[in-house]
C-alpha cells in the first residue's frame, strides 16, 4: 500500500530555486532516506507533505488524503521533526512536552517517558537556554510520543553526539519493524544508509535518482582485500580502517563522499 | 472550536501585560475622577481657554458639567484609547505573526489540530484580553465614582460608554489580528497592526485640534467612537458603534480566512 505519494511537485521560487517535477513514492512499512545537500529542496518537499504550502504544480498524498485539504485528518497518525527546530522558549522542556501532550489531546498511555529513557534525556531547563542536541532530543520525544504511523522526520540527527545518533538508528529499526512508514532527510549519506530501504537523491530541486540502497552501495563502494604479515597486523589494520578481518587478509570498503556521488549524477561520467 | 490548552498559555502569556495596563488604568482613573469637583471645572475650562487646541487634541474640551462628562472629556480622549490600544497591538503581533516568524508555528501546525481552530483560538484570546480591559475598567470607574462622590454617575449611562469603547477596541484588536494572520513577517505585522492605529489616532487629534482641521475626521475610524453621542442616545453614536463592531467581525473573518489559506515556510 502506498503511504506517501508526492506527483510531479513543483514549486518554483524564481532563480532556479525550488523543487521540480518532483515524484515520490513510500510504501508501506518502509523506509525511505530522502538525500540533498543544503538547500536542495528537501525541506519544500517536506512543507507540501505537512500542509503548510500548497502544491502551485502536482500534488502529493499521505494516506489517499490530500495533504493541503486533508492536513488535519493525516496529522492525527503523523509524527513530525522539523529541520530547524523553534520551540517555546520560554518553557522547560517538561512543560513543553506537557503542552504538546495535552495539546493533543494525549492521553496517559503515551510514549514520552519511554523516549526520555531512550535518549538520556532530562528536559527540566528552560528551552532557550538548550543545546542544539538537547532541542533535538526533545524534538525526536514529542515526534514519537503519540506513537504515529507515519514519521516525516527532517535531518533528525542533525545536532546529536555519535551515541545518540546511534540511539536514533536503532530507534528506527525498531518502529520499520513495527511497520511503521518513515521518510527521513539527510545530508549525510552513512546516516540514509544505515536506516533506509530505499534513497532518494534530491539536487537543486530535482530529483535526480531513486535506487534501494543496496544498488547505490554497490554502485559508489569499493572494496579492496588488503594482505598483511600477521593475523595480529591484520587485526589491528581492520581496527583502524574499519575493514573486516580475516586470517591475513582485511576487507575494506572505501566509501565516496556524498559529493562525488553526486558529481557521477552531474558531473558526467557516469557509474565510476 | 477553540483549543483549551493552548488558550490557557495564551492567557498566561497576556497575564503580565493585563496586570501592567490594568495598573495604569487604576492609577489614571483614580487620579482624574478624584480631581472631579464642581468648581475644579470652572479651572480646568480656563486651561482651555489658554490652550485651547493643545487640550481638543487630546480629546479634552471645555464644558464639562457633570460627572461622566468630565470623564469623557479626561479618560475616553486618551488614557482608555490608547493603553488597549496599545495591549492590542503587542498581543495581536504575537499571538499569530510571531509564531510565523520564529518557526514555532510548526508545533501548533504538527498536530490534528486544524489552523481555523489554531486562529480563532489566538482571537478569543485577544478579545479576551480587551473584555478583561473593559470591565476591569467599568467596574473600577463605577467604584471611585460612587466611593468619592456618590450618586453622581449614572450605571446605564457609563455601561453604554464602555459598551461602545469595547466594540472600539474590538475593531482596533480586528486590525492587529489581521495584520498578524496576513503577514509572516513580524516587521511588517508590527508597522501594520500597529502603524494604522495609531496614525488613525494622530488623526483624530488633528481633527480634534481645529476648525479647519475638522474634515480630517472622515478619515480616522475613532470618529466612529462618539462618547459624547453615546451618553446622550444619539442615534448616529449607535451606528457608529455597531459599525464598529460589524467592522471587527469582518477583520476576525478574513483574518482567520487569510491564515487557513496562506503558505507557511516555516
């Protein structure tokens, strides 16, 4: 079944800017990493989808629902993080996450405490005066806290130390398993590649590819087989290049930053 | 179709401002009803007659020969125009233009919660603000009155005063509102919501101060608010006054309209 379907949505901002012809779909309990550098278009996309702009050119449904008419009926089973995260500074995080629950309408039966545990995190100061991280966190609590069926969730990591981030993995593992329909945007390409199905590439404002990651990691990954004199040196050599060790013999992979990747969908030569 | 827990931050948000004007308005209405005497006015109409133009302009004219009178001629020229005013204009620009402009709008919108009810939840906030106002106001000029010279006003007179205060503010509430729905930049909110008023205000001052000046008060809708007329039961005060309040309506309907179809890049 087909949760998110955006169809040749275009919003033009004049000078090039803005997204084009852009098409999307996300199925049903999958995962789905939406990539672009800043500025690419990720967050216009995102906008259509949360109702906030209304598509000049195309149109795009979650659920069959129509996302500008129907905002309100899909937000009831939508979680959502923002890119740039603004909250009420003039109140504790708990207060805040108070607000957002009985704004809601939510419940006891919520999933606040257990994404609190999850993350570490203690929100008693004042959100002004918080980290980016700290803000982050609560922005991941109040996205999950009614446990939606949907997650649009918009460079989620951004701001987060390597443990959390890994936290935030895991987390999505988790609720893929449960069968939830994520769409997730990042400009980190290892961040899309542990947690999504499928990649969507988005460069100034169109999409320039949609492949499963595993056809994107063959197609941009090298792996090279290293001998070394000793299991010891080959253990120690796995160790600082993150290769796979065995016996003599260390597996490495060199990854391709994002821009090259990008420079093989632009820059002419095309699959190395 | 309005939202309890988001009225009720609101409300914590305009507390301090209500307790702030509330205190002006306590200290003024205490001073200058507590100066009406009699044979005060016979002073106070000499002050006129030195600087006549200076005292019109800011609503004050001679011959104010009862109570209510002399309050219309002191309290409803500036300090009940301008202090509401002015709450209108701070909490109109916040309760929807900021939330556009910091981004926080995006927690109000990620939620079942539709923008209509959003809009008219921050509306009922901002009329409630000016009812609070008014009534506070009403009951605080009926009280020093009937403490200091007892008998003297008039409770159906100074109801009709107020009312037709209320729907003044009710309008002067519907410009900033609008302002706030229409723009997404605080900026422009601000020089709208608060750059008509009070050039509607400097207006009326104008109008007020000359004889030759007076044609300026087609322009200004505070000719609307005839405080003089009101209490007298002039038919054309009472249209102004329902003017007025039509006029409100009508700004909270596009402004509420306007915020449902706008674009939010937030």
């Amino acid at each position: 079944m087909r949760v998110i379907n955006v169809q040749n949505l275009t919003r033009d901002y004049g000078s090039g800017k803005g997204i084009f012809d852009v098409s999307i779909q996300v199925e049903k309990g999958e995962v789905f990493g939406f990539l672009g550098p800043n500025g690419a278009g990720k967050t216009t996309t995102i906008r259509h989808l949360m109702g906030f702009i209304k598509p000049k050119a195309g149109n795009c449904q979650i659920d069959g629902l129509d996302c500008w008419k129907d905002r309100g009926e899909i937000q009831k089973g939508l979680g959502y993080i923002p890119g740039e995260i603004s909250f009420f500074d003039d109140m504790t995080g708990k207060e805040f996450l108070k607000f957002v629950a009985d704004y809601r309408n939510l419940g006891k039966e919520n999933r606040m405490q257990e994404m609190l545990e999850r993350f570490e995190s203690n929100p008693k100061g004042k959100i002004k005066k918080m980290s980016k991280g700290m803000k982050q966190k609560l922005g991941i609590v109040s996205a999950f806290m009614h446990n939606p069926d949907i997650l649009i969730l918009d460079e989620p990591t951004s701001g987060l130390d390597p443990l959390m981030q890994n936290r935030f993995v895991e987390l999505i593992a988790e609720e893929k398993k449960k069968g939830k329909t994520i769409l997730l945007s990042s400009h980190m390409f290892e961040e899309v590649e542990r947690t999504c199905d499928r990649i969507g590439i988005i460069r100034n404002g169109k999409l320039v590819t949609v492949d499963a990651v595993e056809t994107l990691r063959e197609r941009h990954m090298h792996t090279y087989t290293v001998h070394l004199d000793s299991p010891q040196l080959a253990e120690d050599f796995a160790r600082d290049f993150q290769g796979v060790c065995d016996g003599n013999r260390v597996t490495v992979a060199a990854k391709q930053s994002l821009e090259t990747i990008f420079m093989n969908y632009y820059g002419g030569e095309e699959n190395d | 179709m309005i939202n309890i827990t988001l009225y009720k931050r609101e409300m914590k948000s305009s507390l301090k401002m209500l307790l702030l004007f509330a205190a002006i308005i306590t200290m003024y209405v205490t001073i200058i009803i507590r100066m009406y005497d009699p044979e005060m006015m016979a002073t106070l109409d000499s002050f006129y007659e030195v600087m006549p133009e200076v005292m019109a302009s800011v609503g004050m004219s001679a011959g104010a020969t009862n109570l209510i009178g002399f309050m219309i001629s002191y309290l409803y020229g500036f300090i009940l125009l301008i202090f509401p005013m002015i709450f209108c204009i701070m909490r109109g620009n916040g309760l929807i233009a900021r939330y556009v402009d910091r981004g926080s709008m995006v927690t109000l919108l990620a939620s079942p919660i539709k923008r209509g009810t959003i809009a008219a939840t921050q509306l009922s906030v901002l009329i409630s603000g000016i009812l609070l106002l008014v009534v506070y106001a009403t009951g605080l000029e009926y009280t020093i009155a009937e403490i200091s010279f007892p008998g003297e006003l008039a409770i159906a007179e100074l109801l009709k005063l107020n009312a037709a205060l209320l729907c003044l503010h009710l309008f002067i509430g519907g410009i900033c509102f609008l302002a706030s729905c229409i723009f997404s930049d605080t900026r422009y909110s601000i020089a709208f919501g608060a750059g008509v008023p009070a050039l509607m205000y400097i207006l009326q001052m104008l109008a007020n101060a000359g004889e030759e000046a007076d044609v300026i008060k087609y322009f200004t809708f505070f000719t609307l608010f005839d405080a003089k007329g009101i209490v007298a039961g002039e038919g054309g005060a009472a249209l102004g006054m329902l003017v007025l309040l039509f006029g409100a309506i009508t700004f909270y309907g596009i402004g509420i309209l306007a915020f449902c179809k706008k674009d939010l890049h937030i």
